[in-house]
C-alpha cells in the first residue's frame, strides 16, 4: 500500500521517549517509520500536513471509564463510550466492571473487548464473584481473557482478609488491584460532602474519613503483603497525605484523581445541579489545593476521568440522583486549565499525567511515540479558549460538570 504522511510543523510532546520540540513524524500504513527533527525528513512521494502551532502527544489514556455494557446501555453502550473516548483524544480506556451482570467471567471480559471501535479498550473484571464481597474472582482465567485489573469499583471490599487475598492472587496473575476507598458503613446514606455545605443544604454528608480510611488500610496491606495496590479517585488531603507517606516508605502504591477534583468545589452544591454529584463527592478548597499539589509532585501518579454516564432523566432530581458524571470529552482542557493555565505544570508533565503513567499503571503498551510502533497520536490545540458545550460531548449521557464553563486547550483529532 505504501501510504506516506508527512506530520510537519508540531511541538511533538512524549515525555515517555524524551520528546518534547519540534519534530517532523513520517507516518507509512499507519506506522511511525521516521520521527526527526523538524524540515529533516524529505516530504517526496508524501501528503503532507502542516500542523505549526499544534501539539502532537501519544493517544491519551484513561484507567477509569464506565461504559455501562452491559445492562445500562441507556445511559452509555461501549461503542458510544468509545465515541466519548475518542473525541477527547483518548486513544486507550479501561472500562470498569459495575454492569449487570458484573464483569466477572472470561465471556464479559472479551464481550467488551470485541465491542469497541474507534479506541482500544482493556476491561477490569470483578474482584468478588457478582461484586458480593464474599468469593474472589478466577484471576487467571480472567487474564487470559484480556483484563488487565480488578476493581469492585462503586462497592468496595469490606472485608480486609479478602482484600488482602485478592491483591496476593491479583499480584500472581498479573493484574492490577484498583480500590475503590470507601466505608459505607461510615458514609450511611451521606449524599454529598460532609461540611459546611450539606449543614447548610440539609443534606446527609460524605465523612471525608470514609475515604482516608480504606486508603490507609489498602497502605497497610500493600506493605503487608508487597504487592501493588492503585488508589482510585482521590479526593482528600487525608488521602493524599497518606499516600505521600507510603509513597516516602517505598510502598508499592499509585493513585489517580480527577480532573473535576483539581478544579470543582462543594460550593457547586449550592445550586442544587445533581450533575455536581459524584462519588467521592466534590469536597473543600484545602482538598483541590491539596490535590493539585499531589499531581504535580507526583504523590498522585495519573490523571482519569471515572466517566460515568447516567441519564438525563436520572439526574434530574438533586436529591435522588444517582453519583457520576461525565468527563471524556472535556478531561483534556480542564485539566490544561487547571494546571497549565495557572502555571502549576508543564505540558510534558501534564501529558505524561494522562498517557504513559496511567498505561504503567495497568501493564499496558500506550502513552508512547516511537518509530515501528503505530501511530497512536492525539493532535491538540493548546491556543483555544471557549465555553466548553453540550455539542462537544458524544457520550449517550450529558451529565457534564463542565459544560457552560471556559476552558482552555482542545482536542483537535486521534490518529488511531
């Protein structure tokens, strides 16, 4: 076929391979087949594309997506949550269990994988059989069929012992341990975080030490047992603390955040929108700073999105709604703004953030630019600034927090 592209012009961001200037990509049948500095690849026999002002970055990856199939594909179906995927520059996702049924036999497993299109999606399965709590999952036999975590995100393991059988038994088999921190005997019916703002709203509050401490305990048992334990969704200065101190210890710990995280705060409640509401919920400004601070100093090693579409209709009731929101599409540009904008983190970092640490996270080829590989490349426009709106979404949900609000930096393609 012999198909040649010339990607000429671009600030060429990698941190995984060391890049970051401005480099020419020449792309042959969809492989990287020459990366070089700029005007030095010979445009002979190519199309060539003009890219100058834009950044290239590795497909984005994202180790937190509900993509609702199967059993709630009204609120998202995998293709659709590919779609999201893809128009947020997100190349690889890691899809989360919490369907119906769970995702918790090899037949779940490659029924997502055979489902997507447009990205490539690794499944987590269950860490207990149907999520009870009570049997671990066949690992092996789920690995084999493709998932590269387990997780009962959304219901958390109580009990500790099992807890502690399941990162051994994970750890064997190959496969990340994600946790969900959360006591529910702790959080009793709590609806937002627990504070001034549900004091004032009259709401049931979301003690913050429910998520300090399953964090703490997932610590212990991580240095208990020496295998690696993943912290989802971090969204306290508790957590953060005692991840930074684990960390300091040489504990095999990573954790992630959301962008929603770094930028939104319960004051957002005072407007009674349940696309503010989200498990964890949003909580103070010491936490965002607190938050903020862990990305960029690398107490918190990635950046995802914990997608979770739900219906319009869902959501419609403050009180009765389900947690979740959106954010595939918007992650990129809230997070430039949040951090870039504000001259808290550079742009390598910020890509490195979204691509190669979350990918070392699961044990998955991504986040990287490199000649033989394909080309598995975002193209972003860091110069636009625009009211983030409902028709840049293309997930089946429009639970969005961050629609109405300016953002920085656009997604402009994924070269897949």
């Amino acid at each position: 076929m012999n198909d040649k592209l010339l990607l000429s012009g671009a600030r060429v961001v990698s941190p995984a391979d060391g890049l970051d200037g401005m480099y020419d990509i020449l792309i042959t049948d969809g492989i990287i087949t020459q990366i070089a500095p700029q005007s030095s690849i010979s445009g002979d026999d190519c199309r060539i594309k003009n890219l100058e002002g834009k950044v290239i970055a590795p497909g984005l990856v994202d180790i937190h997506v509900h993509l609702r199939d199967p059993g709630f594909t009204h609120k998202e179906d995998v293709v659709t949550g590919c779609a999201a995927a893809k128009a947020g520059g997100f190349s690889t996702i890691v899809s989360m269990p919490n369907t119906n049924p769970p995702i918790d036999t090899p037949e779940l497993v490659r029924y997502v994988i055979e489902k997507a299109e447009g990205c490539r999606v690794y499944p987590s399965a269950c860490i207990t059989v149907g999520m009870a709590g009570e049997q671990l999952c066949d690992y092996t036999a789920l690995k084999a069929a493709g998932a590269v975590a387990v997780t009962d995100d959304g219901k958390p393991v109580a009990n500790r012992e099992l807890m502690k059988k399941a990162m051994i038994e994970a750890a064997k088999a190959g496969l990340a341990v994600i946790s969900h921190c959360e006591d529910l005997d702790i959080i009793a019916g709590g609806k937002i975080n627990k504070g001034r703002i549900s004091e004032l709203l009259g709401v049931p509050g979301m003690d913050r030490l429910s998520e300090d401490s399953i964090t703490q305990r997932e610590i212990d048992l991580a240095e208990e047992t020496g295998c690696p334990v993943h912290i989802a969704h971090v969204s306290t200065r508790g957590a953060v603390e005692a991840i930074r101190k684990a960390k300091a210890k040489g504990i095999p710990v990573t954790a992630e955040t959301g962008p929603h995280y770094m930028m939104l705060t319960e004051e957002e409640l005072l407007r009674k929108d349940a696309n503010f509401r989200m498990n964890p919920p949003l909580r103070e400004q010491a936490d965002v700073d607190a938050v903020i601070e862990a990305v960029c100093d690398g107490t918190i090693d990635a950046i995802a999105t914990d997608h979770a579409p739900h219906a319009p209709e869902e959501k419609a009731d403050f009180l009765s709604a389900p947690n979740g929101i959106i954010g595939m599409e918007s992650s990129f540009a809230a997070c430039y703004t949040a951090l870039i904008t504000t001259g808290k983190m550079t742009l390598s970092t910020l890509i490195q953030r979204m691509s190669a640490a979350p990918a070392k996270i699961v044990g998955i080829d991504a986040g990287k630019i490199v000649e033989g590989a394909a080309a598995d490349l975002v193209l972003i426009d860091t110069t636009v600034e625009r009211i983030f709106s409902r028709d840049e979404l293309r997930s089946r949900s429009v639970n969005c927090p961050f629609i109405g609000r300016k953002l920085t930096g656009k997604v402009e393609r994924l070269l897949l």
